[in-house]
C-alpha cells in the first residue's frame, strides 16, 4: 500500500505540482505501478473504433463498394428496437413524454457509458487499501461521461460495439480477477 508514502510527497510538495508529478511518477516505478493500465484496453479498441464509425457513417463506400441496394437493404434491417444501425439510436414510443416526445435517444448511450464505468472500474482492480491514481480515477468518470455524449450523435451500430464489448471486457476481467480462485477449485 503506498498511500502513506504518496501523503508524504502530498505535504512535501504541495507548492510545487511539477516536483509532485515526477516524485509520484517515481514512487510509482518502485512499487510497479502503471498508472495508465487500466487505459490500455480502450486505447487498443481506438482503430476499431474509428474503423467502425467510418463503415457505419457511410456503409455504400465502405462495406458495400458502391452496390447502394445492398446497402439500403443491409441498413434499413432492423435489430432489436433500431430501425437502422447507421443511425444514431432513437426509440420511437407510442406515447409522448414531456421533453422528450415519443423519441427517447439514451437507451443505448447510458448501457454503453454505465458498462464503461463498470469495466474501467473492474480493469484497474482492487489495489491495497483501495487507492488508485488520481489520472486513473478521472478516467473512470470522464470516459463514460463522453461515452454518453458520443452515444447520443454517433450510428448506434457503433453504440452497440461499445456496450457489447465492454460487457465482454468486465467477463474476461472477472476471470483474471478470480483466477487463483478458480484453480483451487
């Protein structure tokens, strides 16, 4: 546990952020601490991402080289309650809420930012004494923030890629976590 030792550098150097950073930075080298490693996983998805967002946005181009009927087709099939997957992600209600109307747009923004929290959260584990780096922590909160954001405007499809992803993500985490638990028994 070394969250005596990053108090001490806190009080030490509390007037001076730069000589704080580089001290942490190495307290954190001597115990083998990544602060970033909880990162990895969503900086790995990145080119998928974006892979997914350009194909999504324009499927004729992309996915189906200029034949536009097999495009319309493949995007106009519908799948769960979405119409279409290249489409930000809308409900259609039969009834009118107030601020809303009969189009509730979150559905699929809010499982893919709460399945990013929880899967970040699993990823940076369960530290001694429960601590975690301030970088990591923010992280945590801010990346489901723009997540939601992001859900809101971009092709569901890609909304989607997201929450499945990272309900795939916190399974594996899970077993990691457990696995000394899993070859006692």
């Amino acid at each position: 546990d070394i969250q005596p030792e990053l108090k001490k550098l806190q009080e030490k150097h509390k007037n001076d952020k730069n000589k704080l950073n580089e001290k942490t930075l190495e307290l954190y080298k001597e115990h083998n601490i990544n602060p970033m490693a909880g990162c990895l996983p969503l900086l790995i998805q990145l080119p998928i991402l974006f892979g997914l967002f350009a194909a999504l946005r324009t499927p004729v181009e992309y996915v189906f080289a200029g034949d536009a009927a097999a495009a319309a087709i493949a995007t106009s099939a519908p799948f769960l309650w979405m119409a279409n997957l290249t489409d930000p992600d809308v409900l259609t209600m039969t009834m009118n809420l107030p601020l809303l109307g009969n189009k509730i747009p979150w559905i699929l923004p809010i499982l893919a930012a709460v399945t990013t929290y929880f899967s970040m959260a699993m990823s940076a584990g369960k530290k001694k004494g429960g601590t975690q780096p301030q970088s990591m922590k923010t992280m945590t909160i801010m990346m489901p923030v723009m997540i939601l954001f992001w859900g809101v405007t971009f092709p569901a499809g890609l909304t989607l890629y997201w929450a499945v992803s990272n309900v795939f993500q916190m399974v594996q985490q899970y077993f990691i976590n457990h696995r000394s638990d899993l070859k006692e028994a």
